[in-house]
C-alpha cells in the first residue's frame, strides 16, 4: 500500500484499511478503476469495491471512454476479458473485487490461472459467468414483444417486459439489436430499461413496473394456437419444463398460460396414446403364418371394434419393423369405408412420405389420370399400399425409392388386413409385384397375370402393373399406359 494515494481515483475514500473505490457499477466502469489501481500496484486487498448506481448516459459513453484509454497496458487472456464481461453481470456482490483478484493474479506471475479448474476463484468465476449466461439465454427465449401503437409512427413499438435474475441487459442487448434490427423496441425490465430505433444505437434508461409493459395483442391468440397445435403431451417432465422454462417467467408468455390447461389433459392424452402402442403391441408379426387364411382370420378377430380412423392413429405408432425409423410417419389408407373397390399399391413414395397421404406423387397422378379414364371415381375408392413407411435410400439431397423386402411387407400386412377386414371390398387391385405377393403371398409375374381375375378369399383380386412401371417405362400415353387403364376399367366393372 505504500505510495497508494486513494483519493487519486473515482473519488476513492478509506475503510479501515482498505480504499473504498467508488466506480460506474458496470463492465466498463470497473474496467476503468481496475485498470487504473492496477496500474498503481494497488493489491486487491486494498479494495473496497463499491459500484455506484449505473448511470444510464454511461452505458453509451462507455465505449467512447474505453476507445480514449491508452490501449495495450495490460495484457490478459482473451478468456478473461469473456468470462469478466459475463460474470460482472452476476448480481454476488463481491464479483467485482473476484474479478480485480484475478486481474491482479494473472498479471502477477499466474498467466496461466485460467486453466487451473480447481482454482477457487477460477470456479467462482466460471459459476457466475455460467449462471449469466444461463439467463440471457432465458431472456433471448422468453421474451415477448407486444405491439403498442407509438405517437407519430405509423409503425407500432414493440414492448416486452422480462425479469431477470442477473443485471444481464446490457450484455444481452446486443442479440436483440441484430435480432430485430429493424423494429422499434423496448425491453422493460426492474433495474434498467433497454430501447432500440431500428437505427444507431441502444439506449438504456431505468427499471420500469410490470404495469408498464403492454398486456395482450392479437397475435398472441396466434401464438397461442400454434402452441397449442405443437403441444406433445407425451413429451411433458414437469421438472426439466420447470427448469428449462422457470415459472417465473409464464406471466410474460402467452402459451403459458396454455400449460396447465394442457398438462391437465396430457395424462389423458397420454393414457390414450399408449393404450394405442399397447394395441399395437398385439400387431407384431410373428412367425411366418401357416396360411392367409390364418392371418385374415387373426385380423379379423383382432380389428372388429376398431374404426378405421382407430387403425390409422394405431398405425401411426407401429414399429414393426425398421422402417418406421427413417420414415417421416405412417401413410395409411384412405377411401370410403363402405368402398366396394379397394387399390393396394407398394408402398408411400417421398412426396406421399412427407403428405401423410397415398398416391399424391407423381405415380399417384398417373394413376388419377388412369383412373378417371377409365370412369373410376378416387373418391369412391379405397386406395392403400401393401407396406405403409416409405423405404428409401438416400442419394445427397434426395431420397431414392428402394423396395421393401418380402419381411418389410409381412410386418405391415396386419394392417393391410385390418383394411380389408373393414372396407370389405368385393374387388381388389394390387399394382406391381409387391402388392400382388402381399396378399396372395407368392409371387407372381404380373406382365403375365394382368388383366385376369383371380378368385381370393370370396373377393376378387386383379393384379395389374404399377403406374410407377409405365413412368419410368415412359409410357404414360401410349399402348402400355391404355392397357392399364382397360385393367382398372375392366376390373371395376367386372
Ligand atoms: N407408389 C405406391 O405404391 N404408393 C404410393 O402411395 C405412391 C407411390
């Protein structure tokens, strides 16, 4: 201490000992006063530390004053300049003089400290930092603009009021400028106000009152609604929710109010859903059966109380085999349940994958064509396929059709059962091999036995080409595509 003039500095006085070093209580405030003192070999246990009321004018002054300071006279890891911005934000009252005792080590002999984990003051640093950090990330979550109508702009401001837990504002303000760049916008909070013009630079003024902040606007309903829509209840832990999303800031976000109203009924909403896997449990394949009539007879005993729509949420859940992993979901059937016609193709291409819907790629549109000239009316159809995940190989970008093998197609033939067992069509058309050997189970050369009826389980099944065949083929207009739509013809009104 010897030498040590106090009164030189931010009109620095004495505690007992120590020199109380008063200081703009933020970043840069201590930034100056630290190294000024560090500068007159003043050790850290000659200061008092003592942050005075930020001054909000300050904040933008800081980075003129730090540009008017003369540059490089002390020299510290870059690290520490990171983890000393994020941890003076921490609201501990003794940061700043943690933050001077590591200045003042690492320039004393200790320039490696920071790798020294086990180092108290290291650990300290590093905890608060951490804890910084953590809320702005809570605060670049959970803040929610509302727009407020703003004398003489035609464009609203929008407003959000958030409360922190550290004094974070500033160091988070930065996000919010290139965030929402061209807006205007206030971020109201208890101990200090940030604003932004869509220009220049942010301006802080003091903590406001909740009251202050806007209450509800139209595009919170939306919000709202999205929410709800995007709400898995089977993915609801209560805790991990309550720490990732702490209580304290549902006020401030719409969808939360939701939460509960939504918690209550997930228990429901997940009994239901694993009621549904619990059913579907009882659809793995099991060993190869010993006839189709075997495995018609099994579906029929097991589907009858079932409605088509059940099945469908059912198959939603199926993981009988390895395709569903890939896939985007399951792609059931659709058609009337009354349909007296039912069409099995192969399986979903990529664009029925990512539509949830059969044949709507460009095979289906062929097959629309086909169908309606041949006088079929879709709607009055039911249109299925033998194995209800897209199997695919990816290729770069793309997703490259690949076929299901014989195990793929057993695995999903339950469900191709349960169709059948509750359209009750008295004729069906299987398009390609696939779906010809998934009902028939064994194989047959389709080029040969097209067009012909085959009598199957007091149905009639008429197998055809795929329309995918005449596609790639390139014969989407010409003999082999008429001939196709004389199969679809003749099979719907034989
Ligand atoms: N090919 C099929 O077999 N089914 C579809 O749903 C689409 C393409």
């Amino acid at each position: 201490m010897s030498g040590y003039q106090p009164s030189l500095f931010d009109g620095a006085d004495t505690a007992g000992d120590q020199a109380v070093v008063r200081f703009a209580g933020d970043f840069a405030g201590w930034q100056r006063a630290a190294r000024r003192h560090l500068a007159a070999a003043v050790p850290p246990e000659a200061i008092w530390w003592q942050p005075a009321p930020v001054s909000f004018e300050a904040e933008s002054d800081a980075a003129a004053a730090r540009a008017s300071e003369r540059p490089g006279t002390i020299r510290v890891p870059k690290r520490f300049v990171e983890l000393a911005r994020a941890a003076a934000c921490h609201s501990a009252p003794d940061r700043w003089a943690l933050l001077y005792r590591l200045l003042w080590r690492l320039t004393h002999g200790e320039r490696h400290l920071l790798s020294l984990a086990g180092d108290s003051d290291v650990a300290t640093v590093s905890g608060y930092a951490k804890a910084v950090r953590r809320d702005v990330h809570k605060m670049k979550a959970f803040v929610r603009f509302r727009a407020v109508d703003e004398a003489g702009y035609e464009t609203p401001r929008y407003v959000a009021w958030f409360e922190p837990s550290h004094d974070i504002v500033a160091y988070a303000a930065g996000f919010f400028v290139r965030r929402f760049a061209n807006m205007r916008w206030s971020i109201l909070t208890p101990e200090r106000s940030v604003h932004w013009e869509g220009e220049g630079t942010p301006w802080f003024s003091p903590g406001a009152d909740r009251a202050q902040a806007p209450g509800e606007d139209p595009l919170e309903m939306a919000w709202q609604t999205y929410y709800e829509s995007i709400f898995n209840p089977a993915r609801v832990k209560w805790s991990a929710m309550r720490s990732e999303m702490p209580v304290k800031y549902w006020k401030n976000m719409p969808e939360a109010q939701l939460i509960p109203k939504l918690v209550a009924g997930a228990d429901r909403r997940v009994a239901t859903m694993e009621a549904a896997r619990r059913d579907t449990d009882t659809l793995h394949c099991g060993p190869r059966p010993a006839s189709p009539a075997a495995v018609t007879e099994a579906a029929a005993e097991a589907y009858p109380a079932f409605s088509l729509e059940r099945l469908a949420a059912r198959a939603a859940l199926c993981r009988n085999c390895a395709l569903c992993g890939p896939a985007t979901q399951t792609v059931f059937g659709e058609g009337p349940v009354d349909a007296r016609l039912m069409i099995v193709g192969e399986q979903p291409g990529d664009r029925e994958d990512l539509a949830g819907r059969p044949f709507v790629g460009p095979a289906g549109q062929l097959l629309d064509r086909a169908l309606a000239e041949a006088g079929i009316d879709r709607q009055e159809i039911y249109l299925t396929n033998a194995v209800k995940h897209f199997k695919f190989t990816p290729r770069g970008k793309q997703r490259l059709h690949a076929k299901p093998d014989y195990d793929e197609v057993r695995a999903c033939r339950p469900w191709l059962e349960a169709e059948l067992g509750h359209v009750n069509p008295a004729t069906v058309i299987t398009l390609g091999a696939t779906a010809a050997r998934a009902l028939l189970t064994r194989e047959i050369a389709v080029t040969r036995e097209r067009g012909r009826p085959i009598a199957w389980h007091g149905r009639t099944l008429w197998p055809t080409v795929h329309p995918s065949h005449l596609l790639r083929a390139g014969e989407t207009n010409g003999p082999g595509y008429a001939r196709f739509v004389a199969d679809l013809a003749r099979a719907a009104t034989e």
